[in-house]
C-alpha cells in the first residue's frame, strides 16, 4: 500500500502544518486589517497623548486650577473636560457632556496613580502624577454613566467615583462662558 | 518491591508496544486528521469569540483615542 509510505506521511503532516501556519497567517493579517480598518476611519485607537505637568503646582494656576475645572465649550465648539483625580473623589464629582460630539477629556492627579473607566463606552485610562491624560471619545447615548478610579490608590480607593452625565444636544447648553455643568436631578 | 529488583523500564520489551511499520503508518494517516479538526475547531471558537467582543461590545462603545 503506497499511501501508508512513512515518506507520504512526514510530507502529509508537513502539508498540514503548512496549512495551519497559512491559516494563522491569514487570521492575523485579517485581524490586523480590522484594526487599521477601525483606527482610519472609526477614529478607535489607543490613548496615546504624552504631556507634562507637575503635580505639586497643578492646582494653582494654568488649566487645572480649581476654576477652569469642568467642561468647556470653546469658541470653535470643541468640548473639554478637564478633571482632577486626587485621594478619593474625582473634581467635579460630576461632569456634563454633549451627547454625539467629540469630546476631549484631560485628567491630572497631584497625588498617587489613580486610574478610570467610563461605563458602557471605551473609555479607560490611566492618570498618573506629572502627566496629563487625555482621551478623545464620543458619547452616543444620553443618561448618567459611572466613571470609577479603577486603580487602588489607598484606603478611599472603593469610594473614589464620579458620574459623567450625557446630556442631548438641545439640552446641552453652556453658559456665557461656554461652561457646562450638570443638570440637578 | 525488593529495593535491589531492576525497575520494568529498563526492559524495552516490558513498555515499549510491538509496532509495525504499516501498522505506525495506518494510525498516522488518521491521527493528524483528528489533530487538525479539534485544534481548528478550538481555534474557530476563539476566533469567534475575539469577533463577537470586537464587533458586538467594542466598536457599538463609540470611538476612543
């Protein structure tokens, strides 16, 4: 019987090994093709911003002071979010955004590495002393989302959250000096 | 066991099975066959699982950057 050859065998299994690294090979290049896909034209790419602060001046003047914290509509209508992370609570505990706009968010921490993620959305990142960070999303559905610290950064750890509040776009409406804040509920 | 008895291991004939070369070759004509099926079949599930999260859970999450 020719076909159970030892020869025919090793040159099978090379076959099927063969077949196997080319369907491998074809799995990684598709999933790499849906990943460049998405990041051109669905703007999904991993938070990349590198950016300088110091942490032991950051409340006092410049865009983390106390009142320029917030949400800020400016006068070409981009929306910023800015944010302190700081042993345990987030400032402002509560942050209003536009609903299916581009929103920039940038968090700084004067303290210890906190960490943070927006439910039900990509949002999630790490905000670590001396760096800003920032994140560029867009909120598609209105309602109350938690945004926890999801970085254990001491004993308040569990109690450090915030909600950020996606508001429709008729609703949202900045005031005179373009700051959004919260609606009472 | 006598400490001094020789283990059985040291013996081919007690733990290697007698086998032919046809008979080596019949079963490998199958064995790799059902290799390739499970693997490819275990593969596909996490393949399919990696695109249901993908498709399904992270790209409805709206864009990030």
């Amino acid at each position: 019987m020719s076909d159970t050859h030892p020869e025919i065998h090793e040159r099978r299994i090379l076959w099927t090994e063969l077949l196997w690294a080319f369907g491998v090979g074809i799995f990684i290049a598709a999933s790499l093709s849906m990943i460049l896909f998405t990041a051109l034209t669905r703007d999904v790419n991993p938070p990349s911003n590198v950016e300088r602060i110091d942490p032991k001046t950051l409340h006092l003047s410049g865009e983390f002071a106390e009142q320029n914290l917030g949400t800020t509509v400016g006068s070409d209508g981009s929306v910023t979010v800015r944010a302190i992370a700081t042993q345990f609570m987030f400032v402002p505990h509560c942050i209003a955004v536009p609903q299916g706009r581009r929103v920039t968010l940038r968090f700084a921490s004067p303290d210890v590495i906190h960490g943070l993620l927006i439910t039900g959305t990509n949002v999630n990142t790490m905000v670590v002393p001396g760096y800003v960070a920032q994140v560029h999303t867009e909120f598609r559905r209105t309602g109350d989302l938690l945004m926890p610290c999801h970085e254990f950064c001491g004993l308040g750890h569990s109690e450090m959250w915030a909600t950020v509040q996606v508001i429709s776009q008729s609703d949202f409406k900045p005031d005179a000096d373009g700051r959004a804040v919260c609606a009472q509920r | 066991m006598p400490v001094d008895q020789p283990s059985a291991a040291s013996d081919n004939l007690e733990v290697a099975d007698e086998v032919t070369e046809p008979a080596l070759a019949e079963v490998m004509r199958v064995v790799p066959l059902g290799a390739a099926v499970l693997a490819g079949s275990t593969v596909a599930l996490l393949v399919l699982g990696y695109l249901a999260v993908y498709l399904l859970v992270f790209l409805p999450r709206g864009p990030v950057g």
